[in-house]
C-alpha cells in the first residue's frame, strides 16, 4: 500500500461461533460456543421471560395518561397550608393559673422541624386564634396536634 486510506471492501461476519454469550450465567470463554449453544439458548429463554410486560400493565389512551400525570404532579406538589389554632376545650378555669399555661403545637406526622407553637394562655377564655401557615404541605399528610 502507498499510505494512503483507502477502503477496499466491508466485511459483515457473525462471531456467535467463536465468542459466546458471556455476559450471561454460566457462559464463559474458556469453552467453546458449540459446548454452550444448549445453556446459552436456556439462559437467553429465561431472559426473554423474565423481560415480558407485567400482567397488571394496562394499556391508557392519551387522555388518561394525561390526567394521571397531572394526578402524580399534583400529590408530588408542595401547598402552603394554612392553619388556625382556635382555643382549648376542656379544661377547668381553675386550673389555667399563673404557674401553669397551656399551649399547642402542630406539626406535619414526621417531619418535627415543622413544628409551630401557639402562645401560651394566659386567661380563662381558653382561645387562641393563632394562625400559621405550612410552606411545604403536600396533599394527604396528616397534621399532628399535641
């Protein structure tokens, strides 16, 4: 040749016969292909089993896609949640003195840096009306009041 690159022919080949599949269990190298042709088409079957749609997979026509994505958008959402602690229910005004003053907290069911406290009561009222407000709230989760 005089050094330069020229492209003579292409030349298509299958290498089944000389390298196996040995990317799957139980296939190696050191033996020859026609030795593992029977394992290989044992494994390639399991493969092909194991890779078939699930049973429970249904089949949605656009408009459902649609609107089940916008169902998994909307409950992956955060909300701002607003929250209004009105008073107290039960308790004797003999025992709301100086020396003990109730209070409430509410948090988001496990997540305690969410935690918001009212002021304590000071009064035999028994009322807070304290509002507060939970930035990230995602639709479902429960509020937990202690």
């Amino acid at each position: 040749f005089s050094g330069s690159d020229t492209l003579v022919g292409e030349s298509l080949q299958d290498l089944n016969p000389v390298l196996p599949c040995c990317w799957l269990e139980g296939i190696t190298l050191d033996r020859p292909y026609k030795d593992q042709k029977a394992l290989i088409q044992k494994q390639l079957d399991l493969v092909k089993d194991r890779s078939v749609v699930n049973k429970y997979f249904k089949q949605m026509k656009q408009d459902e896609m649609k609107r089940w994505m916008e169902s998994v958008k909307d409950s992956q959402m955060t909300h701002k949640l607003k929250v209004r602690i009105i008073g107290l229910r039960g308790l004797a005004d003999a025992q709301i003195s100086s020396n003990v003053q109730p209070y409430c907290y509410c948090e988001i069911s496990g997540r305690p840096s969410t935690r918001a406290k009212t002021k304590p009561l000071s009064d035999t009222t028994c009322m807070w009306n304290h509002d507060f407000a939970f930035s990230n709230y995602t639709r479902g989760e429960s509020l937990i009041f202690s």
